[in-house]
C-alpha cells in the first residue's frame, strides 16, 4: 500500500485525542470502505485506497473498539480481542441499523 496520508500515535488513555484524529477522514477521504487492525495499529481505507493511520493501539486493546465504531466498522464487541493467525482483522466500514433496532418490544 501507499503511504497514510496522515498519521497519529496513540498514548494510553489518549482515546479522545485518537477519536478527534479520525474526525480528519471525513474531509481527506472518499467514502470511507474498510477498516484494517493489526495487533499494533488501526487503519482506515476509502474507496481509492487511500488511508490513514492510528498507530499504537490495535485488537488486543480495549480502545479499539470505540475507535471501530467511530468509524461505523461492522464488527463482533465480543470476538474482536481474540488473536488471529492472519496478519490483521479486515472490517467492512458502512454498518446501517435495522428500523427501529433500539426499541424493546
């Protein structure tokens, strides 16, 4: 792949200032199309294949998960700490909600 077009370096307890970073796709991206995480770094890829980069935080740490959601990734809460014999965990991006998925009936 291409160089990240930007990147950020994550610090423990450093999940606001990583949120804020991925707030930068929104104007430096196309649509965004997937969401790669290795066990030491996030990435997040648009349709041209251009990405950027949080480095420092990957699917063993808990932050990983606000950071997937910030980016609507469709993904497991429950598996998605669990080691992988492949390289990184690939997510789509994109995740819509039925009608009504809130509600209690």
């Amino acid at each position: 792949m291409p160089t990240p077009v930007a990147t950020h370096d994550f610090l423990p307890g450093g999940l606001p200032a990583a949120l804020e970073f991925l707030k930068r796709p929104r104007w430096e991206l196309r649509e965004l199309w997937l969401v790669r995480v290795w066990a030491d770094r996030y990435q997040v890829v648009d349709v041209n294949k251009d990405y950027v980069e949080v480095r420092g935080v990957g699917y063993p740490d808990a932050d990983i998960v606000p950071l997937l959601r910030a980016v609507n990734a469709a993904f497991d809460p429950a598996t998605i700490h669990e080691p992988t014999g492949a390289n990184y965990k690939e997510f789509r991006t994109g995740r819509r909600f039925p009608w009504a998925h809130d509600r209690v009936m």
